[in-house]
C-alpha cells in the first residue's frame, strides 16, 4: 500500500479540479470556513481507508464513502485559496478582430461591467485562474501570457512572450513558482515561473514532444492537467498539410513526469482529435475525461474516461451518434449529469444534458440555428454560465444545474460577443 506521505503529497501537487454544485466547504471538517493541514491529512486518511468517511463528510463530495483524487484536490484548493464563494465571472468577448473582458457580479444583482478599451485583451484569447490572478492566453499571432490582478480592478501585473508562433493553448500549475504551457503550433511545452515580477525570469526551461508527434513534426497540444507528480497533455495530432487540418492519426494523452521534466508515457485515445473548451483536462473520480470530435461534422467521435491508475482508456462512453453532433465543451455535475455543447452536421449549435452512464440519456436544453453557442462553466452558487454568440443578440446565458432551467430571460450583454468565461472570488 502506498503511504500517507505519498497520498498527501499527490493531493498538494494536483491543483486541478471537477466543479461540482454549490455545497460545503470541501475538506472542511469541522465546518469552520477553513481547511488546516491536520483537516489535509485526515481526509488523506480516509482516501487510504484507515478512517471513514464520516469522519470528515466535507471531503466526500459525492457521499459515496470514499475520498477519490478529485475530492482530495478540492480539499487542497481550500486549504489555498480559502472557503470563500465566487463572487464574479470573467468572460473573454470578442468579434476576433478586437477582443476584451467583461465581469458579471454573482449575486442577485448580476451588475455588469462590459468590455471597453481599459479592459482590452487579444482577439483570441482563453483565460485560467490560479490563487488570485487571472492568466490570459493571448494565442494566435500574439504569443503571450497576460497575468491579471481582480483584486486591482483586472489590471495587467505582467505580460510575458512564450514560443514565438507557438499560439498558447494551456497554462497548468504545479505551484506559484512552476507551471506548465502548452503550444498548439510548436511541439515545446514551455516551463513558466507564474508568480515572476519580470519576463526574464518566467521561463525556467522547456520539454519537446516531437518524439510524439504525427509525421509532421507538431503533436498539435491542447488541453492538460496535473495529477500527482504527473503532467498530463491532450495531443490532436492534426495534419499540417491538409487545408481543413483534419486528423493524421488517432489522438493520444502525454504523460510527463513534473520532477525530472521527462516524457514517460504516451496514451492512445479511440478516436482522433481530442478537442474541447474545457479549462484544462477534466478530471472526475480517479479518471481524465476526454472529448474527441474526429473530423467535424461527422459521426467518428465521442467522450471517452481514462483511468489513471492504470493509464487505460475505456472507449467511447458515449458517441457523437448519441449526441447527435460533436461536442465542443463539456461539464461534469456528478457521476449521473452532465453538460455539453453540441454541434451538429449543418453546424447548428444545442446545449444538451446527460448522464455520462447512459447513451439513451441526452435531451436537449438550449439551441441555435448557427455555431452561437460556445464555452459552459459550472460555478459554486450551482450555476451553468453559456456563451452565446448569436449575432442579433450576443451574452452571457445562466442555467440552474440541478434542472437545467434557464434563471435569464435574455443574454447578459457584456460589450462584444462572449467566448470564455471563468470564476473569480
């Protein structure tokens, strides 16, 4: 059996989690609006099976009475970032030839701050939160990470240069000194300092994927994710020469090891191109969840578990036939619901919901008759942020997600069109 010092140790490097609904504070024992370093080890206990789950119900989140991975990083991510709610969304907007950030106030209110030339980030953008920054990914043609304080009314601490025409596709951390990016059109994952105070120390080294890559050279990285001392990146592996940039072969899951900052492992997936606008992989239950859209507009793809114990994927849990399209963002609630944006063969866009056990189960919620609806995030008052882009009238669209119901009469309008949205306490 391995030991508490390894279990503990994993759950402080794996900084990322699946949202769940709004509900106690997780690895809160003792329901004090904190989590201490005893409250750490007692639900590391539990996930080892030396003390119940009633011993600490907090961080068990689903109550199934046991403490997986996922419920141990939730616990972790109190400790540091402290029980407090989330108080406001961060949503990129853009019209791709200028781009900005709105916010929109959790509360009742839902007050507005739309996007205006103070607020100005690039036209094609997708945002990470760690601690208290906001990380933007300036991808295309401007190569760059842009580290926001909320705290000082969003204002840019810094905006450092990354693998130039590398277009940044991912940022995971291990800590306030290390993280992680991943570049879709170089095969270099770069090695950042994210607390840095100037560019000429943010980057700590670097690590080629080419030995991953399809024939032509770029294993096209996306989306990632940290567990343990393992670094986990989502590879396309597209072809560069073809105009449309269809699949090459089928996709595949590197894994690097955080310490030596090594490659030791490369999972093939069941289907081509895995592709979501998740923020970073998802991770549910001991398992990455991965979608894969194959070639657009046609049925050869779906979502597929990984387990990560034993680095085996499962096959399609559910297909695209059983979606009725490709999904392009997809939010896990609990083992028996999920969200996700589905496009269809003409390209028109639904959020459906689902339970991830069940193929027969997806219904849709919400639909337009173009590709509108983009990025869905769950936030902790239990809430499905859309983006809908929909050219007469582009925002922000809030769900209940218990019930799938709509909580706004209209799209919130936050200045340009909505693309991302995160979370913010």
């Amino acid at each position: 059996m391995r030991s508490t010092h390894f279990w503990f140790a994993l759950a402080l490097l794996a900084l990322t989690q699946t949202p769940t609904l709004a509900q106690p504070c997780s690895g809160d024992c003792n329901n004090d609006g904190s989590v201490t370093i005893n409250e750490l080890v007692r639900a590391t206990r539990i996930a080892l099976g030396v003390e119940p789950s009633s011993a600490c119900p907090n961080a068990d989140r689903d109550n199934n009475r046991r403490i997986a991975i996922s419920e141990l990083i939730a616990a972790v991510n109190s400790a540091l970032l402290g029980c407090g709610s989330q108080t406001a969304a961060f949503v990129v907007a853009t019209d791709f030839s200028s781009g900005g950030f709105g916010t929109i106030d959790l509360s009742n209110t839902r007050n507005v701050t739309r996007a205006s030339p103070s607020r100005r980030i690039h036209e094609d953008a997708v945002v990470r939160v760690f601690g208290d920054r906001i990380y933007v990914l300036n991808r295309f043609f401007r190569d760059t990470i842009q580290i926001l304080d909320p705290n000082d009314d969003f204002a840019t601490v810094i905006e450092c240069r990354v693998e130039e025409g590398g277009n940044p596709h991912d940022i995971a951390f291990v800590d306030s000194n290390k993280a992680f990016v991943s570049h879709f059109d170089s095969p270099v994952i770069w090695i950042v300092n994210p607390s840095a105070t100037s560019c000429s120390n943010f980057k700590r080294g670097e690590i080629d994927l080419t030995s991953l890559a399809d024939d032509d050279g770029n294993p096209d990285m996306d989306q990632m994710a940290i567990v343990g001392t393992r670094l986990y990146v989502a590879l396309q592996k597209l072809d560069i020469g073809n105009i449309l940039r269809e699949p090459a072969e089928n996709g595949a899951i590197a894994v690097i090891d955080i310490d030596r900052e090594t490659i030791v492992d490369s999972i093939e997936l069941s289907g081509e191109n895995p592709f979501s606008a998740t923020k970073g992989l998802t991770l549910h239950n001991d398992q990455i969840v991965v979608a894969q859209a194959g070639i657009f507009g046609i049925d050869d793809g779906g979502i597929e578990f990984i387990d990560i114990r034993t680095g085996k994927p499962s096959g399609f849990a559910l297909t695209e036939r059983d979606f009725g399209g490709d999904v392009t963002d997809f939010v896990l609630i609990h083992d028996q619901l999920a969200y996700a944006i589905v496009s269809d063969r003409d390209f028109a866009s639904k959020l459906v919901r689902f339970d991830p056990s069940n193929p027969r189960s997806v219904r849709t919620v919400a639909e337009r008759p173009g590709f509108d609806l983009f990025d869905i995030e769950l936030n902790d008052h239990g809430e499905i942020y859309m983006a809908d882009r929909t050219r007469s009238a582009p925002g922000m669209r809030i769900f209940d997600a218990a019930s799938g119901v709509e909580k706004t009469s209209q799209p919130i309008d936050v200045g340009l069109p909505p693309f991302e949205v995160v979370f913010v306490r």
